[in-house]
C-alpha cells in the first residue's frame, strides 16, 4: 500500500444538500485526494502523527472544493462537518493498532463523528 486515495464521499455527501442544487454538475462529482504513504511505518507513534498531517491535509483540499472554487461559494458551512467527514472515513481505512486507537481518541474528544 503506496497510497491512499481520500475519496471524499463525505463531500459529496454535503453537495447534496440545497445550495448545491443550483451549483455546477461537476460540483456533485467526488474529489479524489492521493495520500503518499510509502515512506510511513504506521507503528511509529511519530509516522502516525504525519500520517493523521497528510489526511488532515488531504481532508481540507478535498472539502475545500481542490480546484473548484465554487464549492466554497455554494457549501461554507458545510466544511467542517465534511472535512470531519473525511478525515474519519480516511482513518477508518486503516487497520494498524495506533491508527485506530487515534481515531478512537479523536471521536471521544469529538473531534470526529460518532455513529
């Protein structure tokens, strides 16, 4: 595993919603964000930490819009819900035993959504 591809079904999610109606098309389409992760070792407490940078990183540019300056016309506030969104559905892509225990970490300090 090379990279990983931050899929923002989250913000797609979010485009859904009413203002996005009467946005562009292309709005609606999925931004996909590439994560190197080929040079982490994810049982290093400190490559852990520059892998939740990366995706945190990823996260914004994705729910940002990227290259679409339209989503952050249409959907402000929508983003931190998406960016949380986001990030979580990344990290949940992640089966290492410090990943996970992050993303526990960070959903009871409810830094992410919880079911």
């Amino acid at each position: 595993m090379n990279t990983k591809t931050l899929a923002t079904a989250a913000a797609t999610a979010c485009l859904a919603a009413g203002a996005a109606q009467a946005a562009h098309a292309d709005l609606r389409q999925p931004l996909a964000v590439h994560v190197r992760i080929s040079d982490l070792d994810l049982s290093k407490p400190t490559d852990v930490q520059q892998l939740y940078i990366r995706l945190s990183h990823a996260a914004e540019v994705a729910c940002d819009g990227g290259t679409n300056p339209l989503f952050a016309v249409y959907m402000p506030a929508q983003q931190p819900t998406c960016r949380q969104a986001t990030l979580d559905a990344a990290l949940g892509q992640f089966q290492e035993p410090l990943v996970v225990s992050v993303r526990a970490n960070l959903k009871a300090m409810k830094k992410l959504p919880t079911p």
